[in-house]
C-alpha cells in the first residue's frame, strides 16, 4: 500500500514541477540553484519556503532533480537537472511534458 501512495505523491510531484517549469526555471540559471533563488524565480512568498523545500525533496527522492552545493565552501543546498530533468525542458523536442500533464490531468484521474 505505501508504494502505491508514493507512486501517486510522486505523479503529482512531478506534475506539479512540470506546471511551475522547474526544469526550464533551473536550466535557464545555468548553475545549481538554491531553494531561495528557486522561490523567488516561482514568485514563491519567502513564508512558503518549506513547501517549496518539501516538494523538492519529494522530485530529489524520485530521482527527478538532484541536490549540489552552490559552491565547495557554501554549506547551502542546491538544486541541478538529473538526465530525466533535462528531458522535462519546454526546449527539448521529445519532452513528454503533454503526455505528463494530459495522464495526470483530474479528469482522468476521477473515479
């Protein structure tokens, strides 16, 4: 039963990255990207922080982003595209973006 909840939490994750274009949001800083500079590109209020931190832990674990440091002396986090982030990208020709947002859309989705 836990491997179906998590699968369903991780759909959703990831629909919900594909939404705010994270992939793209990452991609276009050009380096790794701390939690705080992610909210503020999201406009993402500074009090909804753990959220954003809660749902990136969620895309980190399902092996969608991965976390760095900004640089080797910065105990900071960061965030980078994995190989299956890069092909979230708008910019990528074979994203499977539509097919993500069209299975994971609550029409279908309804009982």
């Amino acid at each position: 039963m836990f491997g179906t909840i998590r699968s369903d939490l991780s759909s959703m994750s990831l629909k919900c990255a594909v939404e705010l274009k994270i992939p793209d949001i990452i991609h276009n800083h050009g380096q790794a990207m701390s939690l705080s500079y992610l909210a503020l590109a999201l406009g993402i209020h500074h009090s909804k922080l753990h959220c954003l931190h809660r749902l990136m832990r969620i895309l980190i674990h399902s092996g969608f982003f991965a976390e760095s440091k900004t640089n080797p002396t910065d105990q900071q986090k960061a965030y980078v595209l994995t190989p299956i982030s890069h092909l979230l990208r708008k910019d990528n020709p074979l994203s499977p973006t539509p097919f993500i947002l069209g299975m994971l859309d609550p029409v279908l989705l309804k009982p």
